[in-house]
C-alpha cells in the first residue's frame, strides 16, 4: 500500500512539529502546577496548536519543493490527488491525537468538578461533521492557494492570499445552491435550543466542494508547469 | 517503440525549452543526450518522466501517454540530490522497494557494495559522490524499461565516474530495457552509447551512431565548441 508509506513518511517527515507540541503542552501543564503560569490559560497550548497546524497546511508541501523531495514524490506512481490526500490525512489523524492528548491533561479544567462529560450529544452527527468538515475544508482551499501560485512566474504569496480570498468566497456562493440539491434529506436539530435545525444538505454541500477542490488539487499537483 | 515523442513543445513561463521535439526510441540501445546548458536536455527527461506536462505534442511511453500508470516504466534519476536528509540508505531501499513493484532488493544490495554505500549511513553525511552513487542505485535497481538518468556523471571525481560508467554498462539489459543519458562528460562516457542525440535550443541538431560522430570531423569540432 504505497498510501500508508506515504502516510507513515509524513510522520517521519513532520512528526517533529506534532512532538514539538506535545512537549510544549506538558511544560505548559508543569508550569501550571507548580504556580508558574495562570490555569485560567488552560487552552492557551490549545489556540496555539490551532496557529501551527494552520502553517502545517501548506508548509509541508513546500517544503518537498524547496528540499527538491517533489522529485521523488512525482516519480511514483501515485496521482497527485494520492499525496494531497495522505498530507490531510497526516494533519487531521496526527490533530485528534494531539486533541486526545490535551484533554487528557487539562480534564480537570475542560470538564469541571461533578460535571457529565458526553463525548456527543444528541446531535453527535453535526458535531462531528463540524469537526471533520471545517479543518478538511480548510486545508483543502489552503492547499488549493498554494499549489495555484506555482503556475506564476512572480508575486506567488499575493497571487496565493488573494487566490484563497476569492476561492472562499466563492465556494460561500456556491454551497448554498448545491445544498439545494439534497434539500429532501432530514435537518439536524441544534444542541441546547428548541427547534433550531441545520440542513443536512449544507454539511453535504461542503463535503461535495471540498472533494471537488480536493480533486481539482490533485490536477494542480499533477500539472505543475515547472519544477 | 519503448519511446514515442512527437513535435513535443514546452515554455517555462513563456520561455521556450522544446521546440517540436520529435524521437523514436525502441529496446536495447543506450543513448547519449547532449547538449549545453539550457539546450531542454532535463526538461525533456522530466517530461518523459512525467514531472511535468508539455504544453503541445505528445509522449508515449510503450504506448502509454505519459502520466500516472507510466512512471511503472520509467525510472528517473534526476540531477539534483533529492533525498530526505534524515533518512539511511535502507530506509530509502524500503521506501522504494514499497512504491515500486520492479525494484530488485538483491540488485541494489549488490550495487550498494559495488559502489562503495553502507546501508546504516546517513544521507545527511554524504558527499556529492556518494549521492549521486545513491540515486544510481535506486534507479538501476528498477526493472523499468526505461532508464533516464540526468547528469548521472556532473561533479564526480574521473575514478568515481569510470565506477559508474561500468555498472551502467553492466546493469543495461539490452532485451528488455533502454537508457536516454543526458551528460556534458562526453569523451568520458562516449563509449557508452549506442546513438547521440544533440541538442540545442530545443531541438535536435544531430542525431546519429557514435561511430559517425568520431568520423565527422566537423561534428567533433562542433562537441569540442559546446563542452570544451
């Protein structure tokens, strides 16, 4: 299975960054028991985790290019949709475990004393399609801004922000008429209020353009006119 | 044919590096690529590869239009160090030996003593001999039908070039394989090839067997022009 080497390449590859994290949340955690740093700041290892997996979206990817490893990644026989999909499923697989790890720590603060800790809810469905959904998109419109810039010679990073700017903006004006489409199927109801629902046809629509870039990533990736 | 290109054409952002490229390779010979710098010698090896597209014409390789399914049958060696510094010889072996079907471990356990590696080091201590002597490894341990090694000889020591000159020779199976060698060490590698193919610009200049590149004087002066 040329996909889990890959997989497991990108842990050898970026694992430092996800360790990194993990010792930073235990020094964190030290400090906090020895009186060293506020335990209303539990979540500040949290929030940063978010800063540097959003640099992780794309900075592997350039770094295969500036290490000159696209070579040996585009001489597989893999297409390029593959390798796109491997690197979110390093960055989503490797955040859950850091998640796991940082409630393990902090419990006590997230959960509070005599508190019921449900994993999901009644409408565990939404939760989890929220979770799985927003960082999948996200890291598919990031990848989508980057790998566009290589088809120009200059400005790359205003081509790549301005890309990502339009690119969101769009898929805004795009999901509603696609969660059109699955209208017919059953809404969700919101945890915590009486008769609030969201449409499941929106989580659908989301899921249907983010595998479409997803897609048109890999003909990016496959395409690139120069390397 | 093994290789089929036809008025192949492609510009790096508006620059032009093929220029109606056309070539028919069949099994069993060896070619040299020549050419100077900037003649479309890589971005042509790259194109076969399937690294990047071309802009107009088109590549087959036995068949096959270039892409995905191709890269079974054709193995690269690029002319930059593409390595992941941290890794040893054998993790690269096992990383290839997972991508590719025909990678031939025994093979490659053999180059690696004959070339002087040893499987515990570290491509971060390398130097740019051993390197190269690397990718020769990798790329001749695959049973592809096409070889295509770019530059294989760019900044060797002669005795280190002569060692991979031989294992080139040796491990060339004429019946089932062809190799495209771009090189700028001509004199050195001559006897390697079965047929040149010069380019310049883009385009081929000259193409023949290598006997009838010794005899034209006029063709020799023109390689002493470009690489000396």
């Amino acid at each position: 299975m040329i996909s889990w080497k890959l997989y497991l390449h990108e842990w050898r590859e970026n694992g430092f960054y996800w360790l990194l994290m993990i010792v930073g949340t235990i020094a964190v955690k030290v400090l906090m028991n020895f009186g060293l740093f506020p335990e209303e700041l539990f979540s500040f290892p949290l929030i940063l985790s978010i800063f540097a997996y959003g640099i992780l979206c794309t900075s592997p990817l350039a770094k295969e290019r500036k290490n000159n490893t696209i070579y040996i990644k585009k001489s597989l026989p893999v297409p390029g949709y593959v390798h796109l999909l491997v690197k979110i499923g390093w960055l989503m697989s490797s955040y859950v475990l850091y998640l796991v790890f940082w409630c393990a720590l902090y419990f006590r603060f997230i959960v509070g004393e005599g508190d019921t800790v449900f994993l999901f809810s009644d409408t565990g469905i939404l939760e989890a399609a929220f979770f799985l959904l927003a960082p999948f998109f996200g890291i598919v419109l990031m990848q989508f801004s980057y790998l566009i810039a290589n088809y120009v010679a200059k400005f790359r990073s205003a081509f790549s922000f301005w890309a990502f700017v339009l690119t969101f903006y769009l898929v805004i004006r795009i999901v509603p008429l696609v969660a059109k489409v699955f209208e017919f199927l059953p809404d969700f109801a919101i945890a915590g209020t009486s008769g609030s629902y969201v449409s499941s046809g929106f989580i659908l629509a989301v899921l249907a353009v983010s595998v479409a870039l997803l897609f048109i990533n890999g003909k990016l990736w496959d395409n690139e006119p120069a390397i | 044919m093994l290789l089929t290109a036809t008025d192949v054409t492609k510009t790096y952002f508006g620059k032009p590096a093929l220029r109606g490229f056309s070539y028919e390779l069949d099994r069993g010979k060896i070619i040299g690529l020549l050419g100077p710098n900037g003649s479309g010698k890589s971005t042509l090896l790259k194109a076969i590869a399937g690294l990047i597209p071309v802009d107009s014409g088109k590549i087959l390789v036995d068949g096959q239009k270039v892409g995905v399914r191709t890269k079974n049958q054709v193995a690269y060696l690029p002319e930059i160090d593409p390595f992941y510094q941290s890794h040893r010889v054998i993790d690269v072996l096992n990383f290839y030996k997972s991508c590719f079907k025909d990678f031939d471990t025994q093979r490659a356990e053999a180059l690696l003593e004959e070339l002087a590696l040893e499987r515990n080091q570290v491509i971060r201590s390398f130097s740019k001999g051993m390197r190269v002597r690397l990718k020769l490894v990798l790329t001749l341990s695959r049973r592809a039908p096409l070889l295509l090694l770019d530059e294989p000889l760019s900044g060797i020591d002669p005795l280190s070039r002569d060692t991979i000159i031989k294992a080139i020779a040796r491990e060339f199976d004429p019946a089932n394989q062809s190799i495209i060698l771009s090189t700028h060490e001509v004199f050195e590698s001559e006897g390697l090839f079965d047929e040149v193919v010069l380019l310049e610009k883009g385009q081929i200049k000259w193409q023949g067997h290598m006997e009838s590149l010794r005899e034209s004087s006029s063709l020799k002066r023109l390689l002493e022009e470009v690489y000396l």
